[in-house]
C-alpha cells in the first residue's frame, strides 16, 4: 500500500472506524468508499444493511492477521485515540 493509500484509510478508520482485538470495521453510508476501503483492506466483501428509516450502510471488515497488518500499515497516520487502540491490538497479538 502506497503511503497516501494509508493516510487516506487511516483517515477513514479515524472517523468512520472500529478497532478491536485483530479487528478493523469501516461503516460507511457511500458504497463506493466503503469498495475503496475493502480493497485497500483487503477485504474479502462488503456488507450492506439498512436500519429503519436510516440511510443504507456499507461495512468493510478484516480480522486476524490481515487485521493487524492494516493497523501496522495505518498506526502512523492514525489520530491518537485511535492509535491507542491499534498499539492495544497490536501489543496483545
């Protein structure tokens, strides 16, 4: 991943993200950022649902290894609180 691809999901995770034990999640209400993110993450498929009279939602997620490979790549680009939560993730791997 080219450096500008990992500062513009960091980016993404920062305000749209969920990071836990070997887990990144992206939940997105635009399809094609959430297609984006799943590839950058390598992402096997993208989830959609909807939720009442809310927009519909896309999510991208990875576990495991490839997980902690993605937080590894972003962790530099990452805002503080969420770096926290990487370097969490990370250190209990």
């Amino acid at each position: 991943m080219k450096d500008t691809e990992a500062a513009y999901l960091a980016g993404i995770i920062d305000g749209e993200g969920y990071i836990g034990h070997r887990c990144v999640q992206v939940e997105l209400t635009d399809q094609d950022i959430a297609l984006k993110v799943a590839e950058l993450m390598g992402s096997p498929s993208v989830g959609t649902r909807q939720r009442g009279a809310y927009k519909r939602t896309w999510r991208a997620e990875v576990y495991g290894e490839r997980a902690l490979a993605v937080l590894a790549t972003v962790l530099p680009y990452l805002g503080e609180r969420r770096a926290a939560k990487a370097r969490e993730s990370l250190d209990r791997s």
